[in-house]
C-alpha cells in the first residue's frame, strides 16, 4: 500500500488465507479489571472458534487523564517528549494485564506495545502522524496461536522515541493495523452502542444509524461527534476498511461505518445523517495582519487555519482543534495582537451534496432565526453546513435542528428502536 496524504503506509503481509479479527476496545471497555476480564474472554471464545484476533487497547478508565493531570503538576509547560513517555504508560498497563486475563482462561495471549508492533510515526509528540506498518511480530505472534494485544495511540519516531498520536488516537491505531494486516473490516467496541442522529444525551429522541457513509461520518466527527476520531475514518476511506462501531456492554447491532455507492442524483444520496455540535469554538479577531501571515504562524505551532472571514480591520477566523494560548502565542510571536471570544459554540448539519441542495443551509438559517438563535458564523463544506452561536444555546440549536431535518431525513439507515 503507497504513502498518501492519509495515513501510512501499511505493508501488507499475508501470513494466512484469513485476515485476523482487528478489534479495538475504548478505555470504558477496559475500565477495571471485570471489563478487562470480560474483554479477555471475548477474545478467547472468538480465537476457539478458529479466528486469529488483533486487539488494540486504550488505556484504562480516565488514566490518560490521570497522567497528564500529573505531568502539569510537575511543570506548566512539560516537554512534549517526556509528555509522550509518560502518557504512553496507560496503554501498556491495558495490554499487560488483559493477556495476564487470557492466560488465566487457558489461551495465550502477547502483548505489544505501538513501537514492537512495527507502528512508525514522524516526530511530532503529541499528535504524531502515522507514516508506516511493519507488521512483523504480529504475524509471528498470531502463526503462534497466540491472540496479539496491541497498545493504541502511540507508536516512534525514526529517531527512535516513543510517539502519541492525539486524542481518541487508538481509533487511528485500529484501523492502520488493519490495513497492514489485510484485513477489510475493524471492529470497534465503546461505551455507545451506535451512531447516532444527534448526541443523545441532548436529543431524547435522536436515532441510531445501521450505516453511515465514511464521508457522513468524518464530517460528523469533525464538526465535534465524539464517537470516532476523525484521523481514523481518513485513514478508513483511504485503505477501504469498514468499521463496525458497536457497545463493548451489550449485543445491539451498532452502526457500519463504511463506503457505500451513492445514487446518481436521487434524493437518498444527499439525505441528512446528522446534526453534531462542540460547546467551545473560539473566534478570534485579529488586525492588520493577513491571511497568509496568520496561517505560516500557526502552522509553526501545528494549528491549522480553519474559516477566515476578513474585514476592513484585519480579520476574524477559526483555529479548529488548537489550544487558544497557542494561537495567541503564535501570533504574539510575529507582533500581531488578537481578541479571543471563547463564548461560542458550533452547531453543524450533515447532509453529503449541499452544494446541489442549498435549501439544506436556508432551513438551518431559518430555523435558527425563527426560535431567535443569532448565528455569529457561517460555514459550508461539502458535506456540512456549520453556525457559531452563543455556548448556552447550541443545545437549543441542536435539538431544533434535529426536529426540523431528521424525521423525514434518514428512511431506512435508521434502525428500528427495539
């Protein structure tokens, strides 16, 4: 498999005529040692029925939290690479102790960690990029029998470190080692039992999806569903793996995220998938600078520039992802002074095509102005149109919008409750 603008390059190696199971289990899934054990026999019953298993682990609970609680105790600003080395920690625990797990139910089970799995990245700690997979001791480990527990969200460098590879990290981990393996499908088990039209907890009546396009569901968690990392469905769309998103707690059907052909210009292929949201989404506005000075600042910090709206005093835009005190940092560091309003929040509606259906963004407009809603910005992609709106009311927003497109919007991607 080439090198492209996604992902690594995986080399794929063929050990057998089956490509193993690739699962990965969040850290609520591995959150104590009776989920762990659980987890273990899982694994267990699915290599008895004849099926190699590859199964990357989070790290346990809210430890990844832990850690760097501890780590900004010691220092305001930690170097990123001691950082990494302690915040890789957590997985390795994970890994450990579910094979000491499969030992005790009589199998055997390796466990690896990012960089003895063959995972290389380049070397930016903290939101490494993954640039290649060598397999090899998997392969080794699986012609075994052995089951290969595999550490998520790290990997190294090519000088040598050890590298992690941003929040939700392990999603990305999954779904490249599937690809290095040959495998078409990943599995991943979490605390939600499925996509969903909206956050349920916001919307009481939001839908569970069967499916969802990989393009529906990048967008969807870019524009803040928490569900899947968005590094990891790019990495998805770019090898043609499927993922199956499902509870790791329950044996509900959950949602396939994978590519599906769309209609030539029916109306099923621009339906509306669903409405997400983030409560933080900062402006900033800054004055007599351009745009091509603001993005070379934050681009040395590792911030990319998101929407730009200029106007006769500078300009306003986005930093999608970044720490604010970066963004300032960034552009204290070339003498432009900038004003941060970190009272908003970002409500988006998801529906592939809205360049062919501009009625998607006059609904949302309208909707928004008719309940009184003030949208501060507004974005379009392809695939989503996105409005700033004051933080206290983007539940209000969500819940309207969701009322106002997905009762009509979704047909039969829905999955009948019960």
């Amino acid at each position: 498999m080439g090198e492209n603008k996604h992902g690594a390059r995986a080399a794929r190696a063929v050990a057998s005529p089956v490509a193993p199971l690739v699962w990965k289990f969040g850290g609520t899934s591995v959150a104590d040692h009776a989920r762990l054990r659980a987890v273990a026999e899982r694994m267990v019953a699915a290599q008895r029925s004849g099926r190699g298993v590859v199964a990357i682990l989070s790290a346990m609970g809210s430890s990844t939290d832990e850690l760097a609680e501890m780590a900004y105790k010691m220092s305001a600003r930690p170097p990123l690479r001691e950082l990494d080395a302690l915040l890789s920690v957590g997985e390795s625990i994970s890994v450990a102790l579910a094979s000491m797990a499969v030992a005790e139910l009589g199998s055997h089970a390796v466990s690896l960690s990012g960089p003895q799995a063959g995972i290389r990245t380049d070397g930016q700690h903290g939101n490494a990029r993954l640039r290649e997979i060598r397999p090899v001791r998997i392969h080794d480990a699986l012609a075994r029998g052995a089951i290969v527990l595999v550490t998520g969200f790290q990997g190294m460098s090519q000088d040598g470190d050890v590298t992690t590879l941003g929040r939700g990290g392990s999603d990305a981990s999954a779904v490249a080692l599937a690809a290095a393996l040959g495998a078409t499908e990943c599995e991943i088990f979490t605390d939600v039992p499925a996509v969903f039209t909206a956050d349920p907890r916001v919307v009481a009546d939001a839908r569970p999806l069967a499916s969802i396009r990989h393009e529906e569901m990048l967008e969807m968690a870019e524009a803040g569903a928490g569900v899947m990392q968005p590094r990891s469905i790019e990495l998805a769309v770019a090898h043609g793996i499927d993922i199956h998103l499902r509870s790791s707690f329950s044996t509900e059907a959950g949602t396939w995220i994978r590519r599906e052909p769309a209609e030539l210009e029916g109306a099923g292929s621009w339906d509306v998938a669903g409405v997400a949201h983030r409560y933080h989404e900062t402006l900033y506005a800054a004055r007599d600078i351009d745009i091509a000075a603001v993005a070379v600042a934050l681009a040395e910090r590792g911030a990319c520039l998101g929407t730009v709206l200029p106007d006769l005093a500078g300009l306003r835009f986005t930093a999608p992802g970044a720490d604010p005190a970066e963004v300032i940092g960034a552009l204290d560091a070339i003498g432009a002074s900038v004003k941060v309003d970190q009272q908003l929040g970002a409500v988006s509606v998801v529906s592939l095509g809205i360049a062919r259906r501009p009625e998607v963004v006059v609904r949302t407009l309208a909707a928004l102005r008719d309940a009184g809603i003030e949208p501060r910005l507004v974005t379009t992609t392809p695939g989503r149109v996105s409005v700033l709106v004051d933080s206290e009311v983007v539940d209000d927003a969500v819940r309207l919008l969701h009322a106002t497109f997905i009762p009509a919007a979704v047909g039969a991607r829905v999955r009948a409750a019960g």
